[in-house]
C-alpha cells in the first residue's frame, strides 16, 4: 500500500507517485496531462540511442484537453519521435460526460499530421495486436494516437458517487455484455484454450494471493514523525554546480 512506510513511495504519495524506471515505468503526476511531455522526451531518448523502441504516454479522455499534450505531440512529429499518445477513453472523465468538456471526442483524430485510431480497449487480445502493430510503426515512422474506449465502475474518487452523470443501467449493461474480465473468459472456453474448470483454478489462486498481500500490507508500519523530513532538505545549504560534497 503507498500509504505504508513499506510503500513504493515510502508513504508520502499515492497512484499518482508510482516509479520504478528499472521497468521502463515513469511514473504518472500530481499534473493532469504532464506525463505526456515526460514520454515525448523519453521517445526521444530512445532516438538519440537509437533504440528501437517506443515510449507510451498515457491519459485519460479529461486530460486530453490539456495543452501540454498538443505541445509534445507537435515536437513528437516535428523530429518523428517513436512515441505512442494513448488516449484511454472511459466516456466521463472526472466526473461529467465528456462530450461536455470536449468539442472533438474522436480523441484518435486530435494529432493532426499524426496519424491515429480507436478500438475497443476492453478486448485484451485486441489490444495486445494493436499495440504490436503500433509499436512497428512507430520507430520507423513516428508518433501515433491511439483512443482505447473503456469504462469506469465506480466514482472518479471518493468523492464521487459515480451515478449523478450516468445511470445504474447503464453501468450494469456494462458489466453484463462489456467486462474485460468475462469477454476473455469466454474467449478462452469457446475457443478451447481453457476450461472452465481450469479458469476457476487460476482465479482461486489469485484471489488467495491478492487477500494475502492484502493482510500484509495492513501489518507494514506507517511512516514515522522522522520520515516527514527525509528526501526534504539537506543539512546544510547545496548549490547545484557549485557544491560536490554532498556527505
């Protein structure tokens, strides 16, 4: 849990905090959007290396009207950066429809010379292809938009009920006939790939994993009265450039 001292950011920041660039992952940020131009430079890091990679910077159909994220796109196909703009539609952003924030909710069409598409982000093997396509595309010719449409369950927060812009209805026909977790389900019984015998197995196992990794983490300390002034201020005054000894 991020709020326990055992936590990936010591318990001083939540979802928003998450980095481990061992794994390639950059993290997200407390500024709606400013990860895009994050991923802007890591595409052209990945450039500059020559490396045949991509960087893919995620955001939601609310942050997609931030201007920060036309202005990586711009420098992104001005020098042909290897970098994937995706775009994860779940129709309401923080807490209204989108469609009343956004005068164009064809999010795959806002890269204007970058070219872009929409699929279904709910079917995992769908995905998978599609970014396999993406990504060949990409270090060869430069950025791509993608728009994954999905859904939300619940309120953008705890502050938010998640049913004053939508209807209860609504939300169940989603869950019914548009859940990622049944479609790939039935995918995998009807064409053979797995029993349901065998499908109930693996969710056991992970289900017993998840409430064991639960129970830890609520036995892991919290972050002590000390731990509010570490990584704040050195002991002494450091001036970049200038000062070298940092013991």
């Amino acid at each position: 849990m991020a709020q326990k001292r055992t936590g990936s950011s010591g318990g001083k920041g939540g979802s928003m905090h998450y980095y481990n660039s061992a794994n390639n992952f950059y993290g997200g940020n407390g500024i709606v959007g400013a990860q895009v131009p994050v991923g802007a430079g890591l595409a052209f890091a990945l450039k500059y290396k020559k490396q045949r990679n991509v960087a893919i910077a995620m955001y939601g159909d609310g942050a997609a009207n931030q201007g920060q994220i036309n202005e990586a796109a711009n420098i992104a196909a001005l020098w042909k950066l290897p970098m994937i703009f995706l775009c994860e539609n779940n129709l309401y952003g923080m807490g209204t429809a989108n469609k009343r924030a956004a005068a164009n909710t064809n999010y795959y069409s806002r890269g204007d010379t970058i070219p872009g598409f929409r699929c279904d982000g709910q079917n995992v093997l769908l995905v998978r292809e599609t970014m396999k396509f993406a990504k060949n595309y990409c270090v060869d010719n430069g950025p791509m938009y993608i728009e994954y449409l999905t859904y939300r369950y619940h309120g953008h927060s705890m502050s938010d009920p998640g049913t004053t812009y939508r209807t209860r209805d609504e939300i169940k026909h989603v869950r019914d006939y548009r859940d990622p977790i049944l479609l790939v389900k039935h995918m995998l019984i009807e064409n053979s790939w797995a029993t349901e015998k065998e499908l109930k197995a693996i969710e056991k196992e992970i289900r017993q994993s998840i409430e064991a990794d639960a129970k830890a983490c609520l036995n892991d300390p919290v972050p002590t009265f000390e731990d509010m002034y570490s990584h704040v201020q050195l002991s002494r005054p450091y001036i970049r450039g200038v000062t070298h000894d940092l013991t």
